[in-house]
C-alpha cells in the first residue's frame, strides 16, 4: 500500500491578509516571527519618513537580534534616522557602531558621509576634516557632491 502523501515543507513567505499588509509566514531560520516584524516595520516607517517609529522598531530589532543577518542594515537606517530627524549625537553613536561592526559593508562610504555631516551639525570641529577625509576617499560616491557643498559653506 503506498504511503499518504505528504504536506510540501513550509517555507517562508508573504501571504496578504485581508486587510492588505503584507506579514511573514514563518520566521526566518534563528529567529523569532517579532524579529522580523520589527525589522519590517522599521522600514516600512522608514518610507513613510515616520522617523520615531523607525528608530523605535530598529532599535528593539537590534537588542533582541544583533547578529542577525539583517543587522548591519538595521544599524545604518537607524543612523540614518537619526540624522534625518536632528538627533545628531545619535546618529554619530550609531554611524560609528555601523562602521566599527561593519567596516566591508558596501555602505561604508555613506556612512562615513553621514557621521562628518552629523559632526558639521553638532558644531564637532573634526567634522570638517572627517568630511574632507571622506570626500578624499570615495571621491566618486553618490554623497560627494553635497559634501563640498557643505565643505564650501560650513567649513573654513
């Protein structure tokens, strides 16, 4: 007789609930299904520029799952959201935490934009130089242009 055939592997997935938003089936192997909401909901906050959410999801996301595979993601949205939203001295912390975790990610580069300019902002005279080192390096990197802008009109 020959055996009942069995249900395919559940495996992660979108599905649409009825009220339109997009949820995770499972979790991801390693981590828990609020894991993955948070992350999602961060972004997601992200584009709708809800700054305070975007922070709020991301920060939990990383205490609860720092070395997830999405972290070093994670660490750079959240310095950038804090920049966004003028929490300068935050977005240095963060930026430099990117950047010490993270130093082969390919958002090196604006990340190390973003803590000169965050620098600029909190009136750090070593922003300056950070900002010229920066420019210095990755010349051709998307956010050089607004760095000698800045360069030419905040820095002396």
């Amino acid at each position: 007789m020959a055996s009942p055939p069995t249900a395919p592997a559940r495996t992660p997935e979108v599905e649409q609930q009825s009220t339109g938003a997009r949820t995770l089936s499972a979790a991801q192997p390693g981590q828990t299904r609020g894991d993955s909401d948070l992350f999602t909901a961060g972004k997601d906050a992200l584009t709708a520029r809800d700054y305070s959410r975007v922070i709020a999801s991301l920060r939990e996301f990383l205490d609860r799952a720092p070395q997830d595979p999405r972290a070093p993601e994670a660490r750079f949205l959240l310095a950038e959201s804090y920049r966004a939203d003028g929490r300068f001295a935050d977005a240095v912390r963060a930026y430099t935490e990117f950047l010490e975790r993270s130093p082969e990610d390919l958002r090196v580069p604006a990340a190390t934009f973003g803590l000169a300019e965050s620098r600029i902002a909190l009136k750090d005279s070593a922003g300056c130089s950070a900002l010229r080192e920066a420019l210095a390096r990755y010349p051709a990197a998307p956010e050089a242009a607004s760095a000698t802008t800045i360069l030419s009109t905040r820095c002396p």
